[in-house]
C-alpha cells in the first residue's frame, strides 16, 4: 500500500517536473524572439538586412519625344518675287463679287509704285476674263468661275541726261487682280501710243451701274459678258470712254456704255 503510494508521488514529481521544464522553455523562447531596441541589436538587424537583400536599380527613362504629327510644322518661306514685279493683297470684303472699278486706284498705286509715270494705254487697257455676272467678278480663286481682270499701262519719257536722238524710256506695267492679290510686273517693250497721248481717266460710272444700263437696253440679266474699258474715240468720232459688254456668240447682246454717266452708247441690237 506504502509502495503504491510512492509511486503515484514520484509520478507526480516527474509530471510537476516536466510541466516546469517546458514552461521554462516557452518563456526562454519568447524572451529570445522578443525585439530589442538595444543599438547593437538594431545595428545587427540592419547588418542583416542589407547583406541579405539586394538594392534595386532603375535604368534612367529616355526623353519624351513627341510625335512627329504633334510637333509645329516649319513656317513657309516667304515668296520671293524677281526684280520688276510688286505684289498686294486685295483689300476687299468680298472676292467673290468684285466690280472692277474698285481696282482701278489700287491697280494705278501699285503700277506707280514701278513706274511713276504709267498711265491706261491706248487699244484696250482694262480687260476681264472670265465670267462677269450682274456687274461684278469673283476674284476669289475658290471657285472653278474665278476670272482675272487685267490693267495694261504704258509709259513713254525722255531722261534728262540723255543724248540727242536716243530712244526715249518706254515700257509698259501690267497688273492682274486674280486669287485675292494684284500683281504688277514691269514689261520693257514699245508702247502702242504716241508722247502727248492723253490720260485715259478711271471710269466714275461702276460696272454695277453701266450692267444696269445694258439690261435695261435688252440684254439677259443672267447673262455671262466679257467686259473691256477703252478710249472709243478710234472707233467714234469724239466717242467717250465706254464700258463695252460681249456675251460669248450672242452679238445682239454687245453694248457699250458711257463710263463717266452710265449712258448707253451703242448697241449691236439694232444692227440685226
């Protein structure tokens, strides 16, 4: 009975025991793995990092290019016009129905700009080609109808440095209202009309106003003319200065009107 007795005591002092033991061995465990904030420890622990883990390296990112539709385009050289030839813009609201006798002070101060002393010449000075409609033309360039009205001065001088029996100075400037711009180019030729020709004077009758007159006279108001400005003294004695309107293959339509009061002239009509 006593021996039982110790048996069952010596187990227990053997199970105390290792209950003890392992406890022992938890609390060393967590001691262990517990941080520490000792600068020995902090310096192994970051001894230990860097010898473990590897810095990383970035290669430098190349430099933004932008697309080549995205960069400015090159501005556009400026156009060069040969010795002898000045060029302006139209300075008008509309283009596309321009009475040309609105270019007639424009066209003179550019021609003037060349040659001082040019004047209309004689024959026909001022022509249109292209359509013009109810008085007017377009000067636009927009569009497959877009005429040109050209302007043909002459000039004709003695300098005063020159020798006795030389050729006079002599030419002419012809400037063309086309596409938004006047274009003047200098022409060294002989001139059609004698020294002393008189001055051919712009015309204070507009191109609106003598359409006006032709229509009113029998011609289509729809009707597409060729128009001309001249001297008609060679074709009539004493004649003024007239508008002349020709529609392509319709004769009976031509008509020529008084430049300076708007005044019927002439007309073919009476002459079927």
């Amino acid at each position: 009975m006593s021996e039982n007795r110790s048996a069952k005591a010596r187990l227990g002092c053997l199970i105390l025991a290792i209950l003890c033991a392992a406890s022992g061995l938890v609390v060393a465990v967590i001691y262990l793995r517990a941080p520490t904030d000792s600068p020995s420890a902090r310096a192994a622990s970051t001894s230990s990092a860097s010898s473990t883990v590897q810095p990383t390296t970035t290669s430098p990112r190349p430099p933004f290019t932008e697309h080549p539709s995205a960069q400015p385009r090159a501005s556009q050289p400026a156009l060069v016009l040969p010795p002898g030839m000045l060029r302006e813009p139209i300075r008008l609201d509309d283009l596309a129905h321009v009475d040309p006798q609105q270019l007639f002070a424009p066209a003179k101060q550019l021609a003037h700009k060349l040659e001082p002393l040019a004047e209309l010449g004689a024959g026909f000075p001022v022509t249109t080609h292209g359509g013009v409609i109810s008085g007017a033309i377009d000067l636009s360039g927009h569009s497959p109808s877009s005429g040109r009205v050209h302007f043909d001065y002459e000039y004709r001088y003695r300098n005063p440095g020159q020798p006795p029996g030389a050729e006079p100075t002599q030419g002419s400037v012809v400037v063309i209202a086309q596409k938004g711009h006047l274009t003047a180019t200098r022409e060294l030729r002989k001139v059609t009309h004698p020294s002393g020709h008189e001055v051919i004077p712009d015309p204070t009758c507009s191109l609106t106003r003598a359409w006006q007159t032709a229509v009113t006279s029998g011609v289509p108001t729809e009707a597409v003319a060729q128009v001309m400005y001249y001297d008609n003294e060679p074709y009539r004695k004493g004649g003024p200065y007239v508008w002349s309107f020709r529609v392509r293959g319709q004769d009976q339509y031509r008509r020529e009107i008084d430049g300076l009061t708007c005044a019927l002239v002439r007309s073919w009509a009476q002459q079927r």
